[in-house]
C-alpha cells in the first residue's frame, strides 16, 4: 500500500509530491501531460507587487520566504537550473504615479520589497519610462516546464510516476483506503487544475484562460519589464510575454485578438525592435476569492483536492503545498482562507 496517490503534476502536484517524499511518505503521481495546461505555458514571473493598482501580494513575506528557500532546494537536490531571481522594473506613466510611489514606498509593508524608485528615465535604452519607474526585489522567474520535467525524471526514478490520465470509473472509496485499479493509498489528492471529477464538480474552480508570447530580441533586457505586459527573459533572444486574462471566451486555441493585444503591450513598452516566434494558450484554475482551494472532501475523509493556484501559481504552490502536506500528516491544521470548507454551501445545493 502507498500512503498518497496523487492526480496531476503541475505545479501543485509536483511540489505536494516533494514535500510528501521529504515526510518519507510513499507517494504515486498519476498524470498524462497535456501541452495546453496553465502550468506547461506559464512564463513562471513571481513578484510580490502586483496588478494593476500594485498592492502587496496576500501573505508576501510568507509566501516569498518560501519562494527562495523551496526552488532553490529543490535545484540542489535533482542538479537542475529553474530559479532565476530578477529584479523587476514597472516605468511611470505620469508625475502623478511618480509622486505616489514615492510615498507609498516608504509604508514599512511594502518597502521591503522596492529597490528603488527613479524619478526619470533609467532604462530608456529598452523601455519608455519618460517618468522614471519602480524597481522591485524579491521578484524573477521559474522555468515551469524545466521544473516539472526534472520533478518528473525525479518521480520516475523512484517509481514514483505512472504516466496514464485518471480514470474516475475505476476509484473504489473505502472507509479505511482508496483503491485505483491494481493499487491501495490511505488518501488521494486531486491536483488537476481545471479538469474536475465528479466528486469536485461543487467546488468553483474557474478557468481563465491566458495567451502567451514567445518574442525574438537581438538585444536581452537588463531586467524584468511589467507594464501592461510582462517581458520575461528567456533563452538567448528569446523572451515570455504575457499574459491575457480571458474569464469568457474559452476556446482551446490561440487567437488573433490576443496576438494582437500582446504585441500592441509590447510596442507600447519596448522600445526595441522585436519579432513574434510563437503563441500559446493555457487554462488557469481560480476560486471566486482569488484564494487557494485546499481540504478534504465533505463526504470522504481520504479524499482530498489542492487547486486554485490561479496566475500566482509559482509563489503559491510551494507554500501552500507543504502547509497541505502538513494536514494530511496530521501535523497541524489548514488555515481557514484556503480551506474548502468555505464553499459548503455550493456542496449542500449539489
């Protein structure tokens, strides 16, 4: 018998699985890895300043401690690269924003997280910042796909990984373990993003779909560009851009409306010339709180669901993936605001 079976490795199931190994806990990852998952085409960006009014992210000095001790640890470990700590540079649009930012930086919350504030032009080799900028620290990115493919050679190594898609057809629920066709688990957690059973159907998982560039520079930017769009550094020349946020139209492909918003926010920001190579499209799983989704099932206690990562994905899964394994261990308790006891009201009307 193994003591977890595991759906899904994206993010939050390839580091619940990490951090249920370093408890010594036997676990199996089922998954069937799909090219359009949010995970696979994510440009990895972390940073505690976002959105477009630039608040500190929910639980930042938390949630980016944990940034910089897990991937980090996890590159020891497995001899991979994934982590690239940047600096992050947001340019001005007025006098105005130039004003506030000075004040709003110097808040004890959020000063941690500025290296500096520029009342003019200090990129203006890359980007337009006529009015100066922000540049904020703890930020950078991962690369996703390279981290889930080194979590899976890992997995694989330790027979650890079936590389087959869930069948709910084939879940036997005991009282005392799970059975899925030929193996035994104590518990089994659901980690598949926007692709639900039926046992999770209740829950308000979202999709939002979100576009992606792959952009050609001859020039490499000197830091991580966010206005509008994002410009990630990638390989030599080539760089992420992103993302679209689209709650409404759900279709499985790419789109010239997105293609065309991309490069517009591009233009708009980058002063260098540069070329579209390649355009891709993924899934996003959200809660309505813009929260987390972690717990047990309200009808089966060895039935459990990690979810609604949403676009923070990276600064969230490895937080919150161990403080899920410490449940499911029975270390300690799962915080209210992520807990899918909040939802029980959808599952009573179900």
């Amino acid at each position: 018998m193994i003591d977890y079976l595991i759906v899904g490795q994206g993010l939050a199931g390839s580091c619940l699985a990490w951090e249920l190994k370093q408890q010594a806990k036997r676990v199996l990852v089922l998954d069937k890895p799909e090219k359009n998952c949010s995970s696979v085409i994510a440009a990895g960006l972390f940073n505690p300043i976002t959105g477009k009014l630039m608040a500190r992210t929910w639980l930042a000095e938390t949630l980016f401690k944990t940034v910089f001790d897990f991937y980090p640890k996890v590159e020891r470990v497995l001899n991979q690269k994934f982590f690239y700590p940047m600096p992050l540079y947001r340019p001005f649009l007025s006098i105005q924003e130039q004003n506030e930012w000075m004040g709003y930086s110097a808040l004890p919350e959020i000063k941690k997280f500025i290296t500096a504030v520029y009342t003019s032009s200090t990129f203006g080799h890359q980007v337009y910042d006529n009015f100066g900028g922000l540049v904020t620290s703890q930020c950078g990115y991962v690369d996703v796909p390279e981290f889930l493919n080194s979590v899976r050679a890992w997995l694989i190594e330790q027979n650890s990984f079936l590389e087959e898609w869930f069948d709910e057809t084939q879940l036997q629920i005991e009282a005392q373990q799970i059975t899925y066709k030929q193996w035994q688990a104590r518990a089994i957690v659901f980690c598949t993003g926007t692709s639900l059973i039926k046992l999770w159907k209740p829950l308000p998982v979202k999709p939002l779909k979100g576009e992606t560039l792959t952009i050609k520079l001859q020039e490499n930017p000197e830091l991580i560009y966010n206005r509008g769009v994002y410009i990630v550094p990638g390989a030599v020349n080539y760089h992420k851009v992103g993302a679209t946020y689209q709650a409404q139209e759900l279709t499985e492909t790419i789109t010239d409306r997105a293609r065309a918003e991309l490069e517009a926010g591009v233009a708009g920001l980058l002063k260098l010339p540069f070329k579209t190579v390649a355009q891709n499209w993924g899934m996003r799983p959200t809660s309505p709180d813009r929260r987390p989704m972690l717990g047990q099932h309200p009808n089966f206690k060895n039935v459990a669901i990690f979810n609604g990562l949403g676009t923070k994905g990276v600064s969230l899964a490895p937080y919150f993936a161990a403080h899920l394994a410490n449940w499911l261990t029975g270390i300690s308790e799962i915080m209210p605001a992520v807990n899918i006891n909040r939802f029980k009201a959808l599952y009573s009307k179900s």
